[in-house]
C-alpha cells in the first residue's frame, strides 16, 4: 500500500483526462482526507473552506476522491470508504498531521506549519527541494530539520544553530515525538493555509522521491 496511496493521490490531482488539469494539488488532496478523516460529518462547502478552494473545485476534488473508491458520499456528508480509511492510515504512517509553530530564527514568514516525515532523512540533501517544493505553491519558503542522536539539525550546517532556538526546538520535539532519522519541515507564509500547504508539498514530494 506504501506506494499506492502516492499514486491515487498523483493520480487524483493530476489530469485524469484530456483538458484542464485540476486547480488543486496533492496538498489539498492529502487535507482534504485529513478533514473527511477526522470522524466528523462534512459537506461540499465547509470542504471548500477548509481547503481554500472554490466551491466548484472542491466539488470536482470530492468527484475525483470518489471515482478513485476514497469516500462515500450521502445526504449526511462525505465519509472515507474501507479504502480510503487504509488509505488514509498509510498516509499517516508515514506524513504525521501539521502542528503550528510560532514564528522564529528557524522560519521565513509569520506563519508557519511543521509536519513530521518518518525514515527519510538519507533522501535529504541541503533541503533546498523542499524549500523549492514550498515556494512553487506560493509559500515563502521551508526549513528542513533531521532528527537524528536525540537532537534535530540542519542539514549540511556543521553549528548548532538550533542553539539559538531551544523552545521551538522543544516544541517540535515534544508535540511531533520524531524518532531517528526522521524528518521535520517547516512551511512558512504569510498566510496559514499556504504555510500548511507548502509543507505539505515539500513532505510529499520527499516521499516519492524515497519510493523512486
């Protein structure tokens, strides 16, 4: 299932047939199982605001999710399938849900999102791809940090600048619980949604490259 649920989500926000391609990108995807997940009933339009897309391609995503057998939908609202609940729980084995973090020497804008990705810190280089990844969805950028001997660094910085930030450390540490060589990204914008999303990007396009 590993590599599967990378590619029903490729899938499902790339062209699935001639013409324009989808207005939304993996990262809405993968939030948009995370809301429909949570056990709550949700509809078509708080979906829309949830994802800060239009109600029109909000109902073209809940579409895709369900002809790609993810979700069932009824008068009471959309709900994940047997599916997209296995589905939905590799995801999470592998890309831990956001936590908000306070803006510091560690981020690039006043808004910004961790997300923890588990035994991928070998398909790190200097974080400059995920940093990119970030950017081309619209945020200001990504930090990239690897736990790795009980403390989180940066990688290719030989100092310990995380010295400088011990309570940010502290909080990713404790609210994210990462293990060895597991990996935090930080997403930073000028808005919460696009902070969410570009780490969202960036951890998901370091997971397919781990599976190339």
């Amino acid at each position: 299932m590993r590599v599967e649920w990378l590619s029903v989500i490729e899938k499902i926000a790339g062209k699935i047939a001639p013409g324009r391609a989808p207005s939304f990108m993996e990262a809405h995807v993968i939030k948009a199982l995370e809301v429909i997940g949570s056990g709550e009933a949700v509809g078509r339009i708080r979906l829309s605001k949830m994802l800060g897309l239009g109600e029109g391609e909000a109902r073209t995503l809940v579409k895709h999710l369900r002809n790609e057998g993810l979700i069932e939908v009824s008068r009471s609202g959309i709900f994940l399938s047997e599916f997209g609940k296995e589905v939905f729980s590799d995801l999470r084995s592998q890309m831990g849900k956001e936590v908000e973090v306070p803006e510091s020497s560690l981020t690039v804008g006043p808004f910004n999102t961790a997300i923890i990705v588990r035994n991928v810190a070998h398909m790190v280089r200097k974080g400059v791809e995920q940093r990119d990844a970030a950017i081309r969805v619209g945020a200001s950028g990504a930090t990239t940090l690897i736990f790795r001997n009980k403390r989180l660094i940066i990688p290719g910085v030989s100092d310990d600048i995380l010295r400088d930030a011990p309570t940010i450390q502290d909080l990713l540490v404790s609210r994210l619980k990462p293990g060895e060589n597991d990996v935090i990204i930080l997403g930073s914008a000028n808005a919460k949604q696009t902070a969410e999303l570009g780490a969202k990007t960036a951890a998901f396009e370091l997971l397919k490259s781990k599976e190339r």
